[in-house]
C-alpha cells in the first residue's frame, strides 16, 4: 500500500477497508465515550473525510453513542472501526494494517484523561515471551487474528473452530 493508499480491518477478518487518497489529521481520544468505545484509556483515530473509504469485506454494525455520533465496529468479534460524525468520518488507527505509519499530532477530550497515561511511557518494558515461565500457553499460541494484508479467503479452511 502507498500514502494514497491503505487498507485495514478487524481483528477476525470479516470487516475490510480500503482508503484512497489523503488522510486527514490524526488525533487521540481521551473523551469518556471513546474511552468505553474502545474499552481503553484512549482511542486513537484518524480522519478519513477527505479520501475514499470503501468497505472490501463485510460492512461494519454501528451503535450510535451521541444524538450526533455513531461508531461502526465488526460484529464478529467486536472490533471498534468507526468514529462517524456529521462531519465525517475517522477510523481507529490500530486497524490499519501498518497503524505506525500514522502519528497523531494532537489530544482531544483531555478533561477526561486518566491519571495513569502520562506515565506508561515510564513504565518497564518486556517483550511478549519475556516471562514464559509465568504464562507457558503462550509457547504453543496459534493466532486465529487476520493477518496485516489483504487475504483472499478469511478465515482460512484449516482453522480449527
């Protein structure tokens, strides 16, 4: 994918997009809504108003959390994918497939942002397999999660159910 050209999706692979053109500012959201939205301390997300969004596997389910606002998420397994406004469009960030290639550049909702945030960056740092001892399932854990590109065929056949 270019620039002007991204994809991304859920995490089981029923839901798919497609965004061409430029995309707009990316923002974390720290507001009580997102908060619960994506049940984390924040929801990054990125304004998709100005490119081309389409939809190339599923379509997203929406719960409208505002007189003004709904959120489109899979209904699958529940992945948040949507911010949707009468002003456009956002996507979360962390669906795309290369989600580190968009920085925010700005925090909204701060009145609502939780103590904790500002010192994660201060925290410990482990990798994932850094303490098998303590979680020795993880030597053996298969992930079902859809891969960061596009797929012919989701879920595959040989996956177990």
């Amino acid at each position: 994918m270019t620039d002007d050209m991204r994809a991304g999706g859920c995490q089981c692979g029923a839901v798919r997009f497609r965004v061409e053109g430029p995309l707009g500012d990316a923002s974390v959201c720290h507001c009580r809504m997102c908060q619960k939205a994506c049940g984390g301390y924040y929801l990054p997300l990125v304004s998709a108003r100005s490119a081309r969004l389409a939809w190339t596997r599923g379509q997203p389910r929406h719960f409208r959390s505002s007189n003004h606002v709904q959120r489109g998420f899979c209904a699958d397994c529940g992945t948040p994918l949507t911010y949707e406004a009468p002003d456009g469009i956002a996507l979360a960030i962390a669906t795309f497939d290369d989600p580190g290639a968009i920085r925010p550049v700005i925090q909204w909702g701060t009145e609502a942002k939780l103590p904790c945030v500002d010192g994660i960056r201060d925290l410990p740092e482990q990798d994932t397999m850094a303490d098998i001892t303590a979680a020795p399932f993880l030597e053996s854990l298969v992930s079902y999660q859809h891969p960061d590109h596009e797929t012919d065929q989701w879920p595959p056949q040989e996956r177990p159910q």
